[in-house]
C-alpha cells in the first residue's frame, strides 16, 4: 500500500495568513493526488484534483501542486469558512490511500 | 443536481452482516469512467477507502477487508450495495458513498454518511 503522510497534523493560523500543507507519498504517485476539506459533522468536499487543478465553485485562493512523492495544498488568503480539516488521497494505485489529515485551527 | 445518499442500519450486533446502499439522483451509474466509492471514517479518525465499482460492473477492494466486502451495482434503480460481513466494534463508523463523475477527476460527489454502530 502507499503510505501519505501529511504535515503538519495541526496548525493554527489567523484570518488572512497564507497556509500550506504537505502530503508525502511512499512512493511515487505521478499527479494522481486529490485534496479534501471537512468540517465536523460533514462529508468531504472535494478541492484539489489531478494534484493542481481545482474542482468546479471551489475558490481560487486555493491551490495545489506537486507530482511524484511531494506535494502541497496552499491557502493563499484563510477565510473564517475554511478553518477544517484536510485530507489528501492517492488514486494512483489500489488500494486506494488517504493522509491522516491536517487540522486548520483558528489562531 | 447530483446527490448521493446512504441508507442502511444504524446499529448491528458483532458478527452481523451490514447492508448499506447508496442512492445516486441526477446523474446514470452507466456513464463510461463513472465509478462509486465507499469510505468510511470511525469517530475522530482518519478517512478509510473500502471499495469501488465502475460503470461496467468492475470492482476493487481494501485488500485488508477484502475477504468481508461485497460491492454490486443496480442500474436501473441507480444504487450501489455494500456488505461487510462478520461486524466488529472496530467497525464502528461513518461510511460514505462517493461519486467519481468522469474518469479525470475524483471523487466529486459525496453522500451525507451513515454512522454505524457495532454493539451488542
């Protein structure tokens, strides 16, 4: 199985700071990594997809990139909205693998 | 609108078998790429992959729950059924449906989650 494992696990910031997240692959996966963001009580929603291109209606202020083993999600603005926790997930090879999730927590 | 919705037992007995399904509204599970997935997520955990079916019947699965899964399809009433047999409490979780739409993206549309509780 791949192995993601996400950086950090927390973090606390403030309304406005720019934030990014580091999901590291086991192995390589190419560009097959997807972000999630969930909030308590809630299902996933997707943000990121194909490691940098961005769902439809999800806002510009975040992005994604990377391909092989390395990757980031980034909020280039936070908004009071987007304080959750975020997940990414490899399709590159079954099984089928998620990050234990970084929790963006409110400074 | 797409929407996905679970369906199922809120509560099973350890060694039971638990049938959920998945309801899918405004889009055909017989689109070419389509696949449905299940993930679950027990209370304050991480999220955990357990299946998948694609649009033509193909199927995929956990390797470490594989022997007690059991995805199929329903198309003309649009649902996709999971069995997991032989529950535990280690069981005990949310499980989501969730929908790749087209073959280059992900999973684009997710149920609302179902918690199961294994429990005697």
């Amino acid at each position: 199985d791949i192995q993601m494992t996400q950086s950090p696990s927390s973090v606390s910031a403030s309304i406005g700071d720019r934030v990014t997240i580091t999901c590291r692959a086991s192995q390589g996966i190419s560009s097959w990594l997807a972000w999630y963001q969930q909030k308590p009580g809630k299902a996933p929603k997707l943000l990121i997809y194909a490691a940098s291109s961005l769902q439809s209606g999800v806002p510009s202020r975040f992005s994604g990139s990377g391909s092989g083993t390395d990757f980031t999600l980034t909020i280039s603005s936070l908004q009071p909205e987007d304080f959750a926790t975020y997940y990414c997930q490899q399709a590159n090879s079954f099984p089928i693998t998620f990050g234990q999730g970084t929790r963006l927590e409110i400074k | 609108q797409i929407t996905l919705k679970e369906s199922g037992p809120t509560l099973v007995k350890p060694t039971q078998t638990l049938t959920l399904t998945c309801t899918v509204s405004g889009f055909s599970l017989s689109t070419s790429g389509v696949h449905v997935g299940w993930i679950r997520q027990p209370p304050g955990k991480a999220l955990e992959w357990l299946a998948l079916i694609y649009w033509d019947d193909g199927t995929r699965y956990s390797p470490s729950l594989k022997s007690r899964l059991t995805i199929t399809k329903d198309t003309s009433k649009n649902q996709v059924v999971l069995t997991l047999t032989n529950m535990d409490p280690a069981d005990t979780a949310t499980y989501f449906c969730a929908l790749r739409s087209t073959a280059m993206t992900s999973l684009d549309y997710w149920g609302q989650g179902t918690l199961v509780t294994v429990s005697s």
